[in-house]
C-alpha cells in the first residue's frame, strides 16, 4: 500500500510536470483525483487494511493528496502567468505609429456651383423651387411655347416614356406649373437634372443640370432682366466683370438674348481660356412671351416678366477651369477631392 502511494504520487507529480496547458493540467486531475482517479481507487481499498494500519494509510493517503494539490494549484498559476504575458505581448499597441486616418467627404464640384449660384439669387429675393424630371409632353413644350411639330422639339431631341410623357428637356416647365398656382408675383429660380439624346463628349451628355430663373411682376422690363443678369455675373466671377447681350430666338421668350461675360482669366483682352474672344458665353434670356403668360392664365397686359436659363456644368466648368464635362461624372476620386 505505502508502495502504491508513493507510485501514485510520483507518477502525478511527472504528470503534472509534463502537462500542457490548463486543459491538459485539469485532465490529470481527474486521473488522479477524480471520481475515478487513481488515488480514489487506493482509498476505496482501505477496507481492505488492517484496523492498525489504517491511521497511518490515511494519513499518507492525505499527504499524497495533498501533495498533488498542491502541484496542480502551483503550476496552475504559473500557466496562468504564462498565458496572460502571451496575451499582453500579442496585443500590445505601439502608440508611435501613424494614425489611420477618417477621410471626410466633400461636395461635388456641381453640388459647389449649385450653392454658390442659390446663394446669389436667393440674396437677391429669389425662391429656390424644384420639380418633376419625368415630366407631360404638355409642360415641357407646348406651354412653353413650343408646339408639336415645332422644330425646337426635333433639335432637342427628347427621351420620350410614351406621347404624352418625357425626361424633362429643361427645368422651365417648373416655371409653368409655378405660373399655373396663379400666386404673382413671382420670383424663382428651379434647378435640377435634365435630359437630352446626347452623345457623350467633353461638352455634352444626356443627362446634365440646369438652374432657370423666372421673375413676373407688374412693370418688368429688359432693364431689370440686364440688372439682375449683371449682378449675378459680378457676384460669380468678380466686381469686374461685364456683361453682354446678343440678340437670340428662344420660343418661350420675346425678345431674347444669349449673354457673355468677360473672361475672367484675361479681364477681355483675350487669352487661351478664352479663345482670343475676351468674352465667354454663359447663358440664355429673354422676356417672357405673352403667349406662355396667357396660356398659364396670367393676363400679358397687366403682368411681364424675364426668364434665364443656365446650365449647372458649364458654371462648374468655367469657375475650376475643367476642361471636361465628363470628369464630373466620372466620380474619379483623384479628380473630385481636388474641390
Ligand atoms: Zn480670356
């Protein structure tokens, strides 16, 4: 029996030694000390010692236990030890490397051009008014003036849903249905995305912005569509700049004028940018045609107005000097954080 102990012990101790890891050290506690373990085996059989021996067998019995516990509990908090500075090592964060950077986004160079031309109008009293860009046949053309077989409808050559229904050419037929309310007078500016059957090139594509203004009010006159154009052009490339307004045909106004600006690069000497003009063209105007007036139940004799038309992509193009359209719609990265 003493022999048998001493075996026990000897062999869990080596056991121990030998285990890896806190799963391997609990399975030689259950070998050894468990419900089955060896040395539960050894005191099943003290029934089996004489009454005299049997103080002395438990005892030992207990030193054994208690020497193995002692082991396992030792050896335990070395693993431990070993494992939390494993655990410590492999996360350790050096604080002298770089930060990894959150990058912000930023507007759009259309989004920019939009803002900074809202800004101006509305500071001038304007309403920034938006609608639909699947628009009735009826909105986009006729009520502007421009009737079926009107050859302004074969020029633009429109995306139609069906006969009745189109991808709006323009963002006027905003206007009309702002007309249509009957709430004079009226001073508004509709931006938004418009269509063409346009090839993609470095000045076209078949979807593109356009920002129109409408003023209608008793007593307006070209005088007060020169003003406001003038100003505007100041307010978006500088106090120096003039304007100049050639005669032009629009339907939907009478008379009407296409506008250039001096070219800010050159102050209208001419340069490269310009191309040796020292005028840039930037938009489309003219007075409202009495004939849209009445067909919106608005009385020509009593009321006037102006109109203009912009596109979005050209303010964009001139005001970063992008030569073209399409790196806007690219969405290059490299391109668009340079704004
Ligand atoms: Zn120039």
């Amino acid at each position: 029996m003493k022999d048998k102990l001493k075996q026990i012990r000897e062999k869990a101790l080596a056991s121990i030694e030998s285990s890896e890891g806190l799963n391997g050290l609990n399975d030689v506690r259950v070998a050894f000390l468990g419900k089955k373990g060896e040395l539960t085996a050894v005191l099943k059989g003290m029934k089996d010692v004489s009454p005299e021996e049997r103080p002395l067998v438990g005892q030992m019995v207990n030193e054994t236990r208690a020497a193995i516990e002692q082991k396992l509990e030792e050896t335990k908090k070395k693993m431990e030890a070993l494992e939390l500075e494993h655990k410590l090592k492999k996360e350790v964060i050096d604080v002298t490397l770089p930060a990894k950077k959150n990058r912000v986004g930023h507007g759009h160079p259309n989004t920019i051009a939009l803002e900074e031309v809202e800004r101006i109008f509305v500071g001038m009293g304007y309403e920034v008014v938006e609608g639909p860009e699947v628009e009735y046949d009826y909105y986009n053309f006729e009520a502007l003036n421009i009737p079926a077989n009107h050859p302004a409808k074969d020029e633009q050559d429109t995306f139609y849903i069906n006969d009745k229904i189109v991808l709006r050419t323009q963002t006027s037929p905003v206007q009309v249905r702002v007309m249509e309310q009957g709430k004079l007078p009226i001073r508004m500016i509709a931006p938004g995305r418009v269509f063409r059957a346009d090839e993609v090139d470095a000045t076209h594509s078949p979807s593109f912005h356009q920002i129109e203004g409408l003023v209608i009010d008793k007593g307006v006159t070209f005088a007060d569509l020169k003003g406001t154009l003038q100003e505007f052009a100041k307010e978006l490339f500088g106090p120096e700049t003039k304007v100049k307004f050639r005669p032009h045909h629009f339907p939907f106004t009478e008379p009407s004028a296409e506008v250039d600006v001096t070219c800010f690069k050159c102050g209208g000497k001419g340069c490269r940018f310009c191309k040796g003009e020292g005028w840039i063209e930037i938009l489309g105007c003219g007075m409202v045609h009495p004939h849209v007036l009445e067909m919106s139940g608005i009385d020509p004799k009593e009321y006037s107005g102006f109109a203009f038309g912009v596109g979005l992509e050209r303010i964009a193009l001139l005001k970063y000097e992008i030569d073209d359209m399409r790196l806007l719609y690219e969405n290059d990265d490299r391109f668009l954080k340079q704004f």
